[in-house]
C-alpha cells in the first residue's frame, strides 16, 4: 500500500532520501548513520522511556544474542534509548529488522507492519 507511512518509510530509507517515521510521543524511527555505515535507529526521547526500560533492554539482548544479533543498544547525548542495526544487504529484509528492534524495546503495540 504506497500510502502506508511505515512503507513510504522503508522506500525513503532504501533510496537514501530522509526518512523518520513517528511512531508515538518521543518514539521515532529514522535513518542513522554510524561512523560511514548507514542504518536504522529506533529512538526513545528520555522523557519516553519507562523506569527499567534500558535494563530491560539490555537483559534481552544478551540473553537472547541470536535473537537480536546486529542490534547495538546505547544512550545517545541526550540520554535517548537508541537502538542502532546497520542496513541489512537485502532491503527486504528492513521490515523484519524494524519489528525485530520494536520487540527488544518491548514496544510490540507500536509495531504494525504492512500486509500483516
């Protein structure tokens, strides 16, 4: 569906135009470059995130290592739960990596991929 904003995003995203895409007061994902590598960030403001949501965060990615392999979590600058995974070589596979990092947030109400 071209009028689908999660779609439009990840078409922005794999042209390299600018892409973010608001998913709820202070929770955003966007196209984030780390170093030369471009990716995908998930970005919770601080005033955003939950009491031991960063702890939480972190507990699952390592004990689910598999699970969430490519996934770097971190506070940015302004003290906002990042979630950072580079651009996968297959574009296809953006809208799995983007629900993959909603569910190690423990966002999954915010995760409504197209033709699901």
């Amino acid at each position: 569906m071209a009028n689908d904003p999660r779609q439009v995003f990840l078409e922005n995203l794999v042209s390299g135009a600018a892409a973010h895409l608001p998913l709820a007061p202070g929770i955003k994902v966007c196209a984030l470059h780390a170093g030369n590598r471009p990716g995908l960030a998930l970005q919770v403001a601080r005033e955003a995130v939950q009491a031991g949501q960063l702890q939480r965060v972190l507990e699952r990615r390592f004990e689910q290592a598999l699970a969430f392999d490519g996934c770097f979590v971190y506070l940015d600058a302004q003290h906002a739960l990042v979630i950072w995974h580079a651009m996968p070589a297959t574009h296809g596979d953006l809208d799995r990596i983007l629900s993959r990092m909603l569910s190690l947030a423990n966002l999954h109400a915010l995760d409504s991929p197209p033709n699901r």
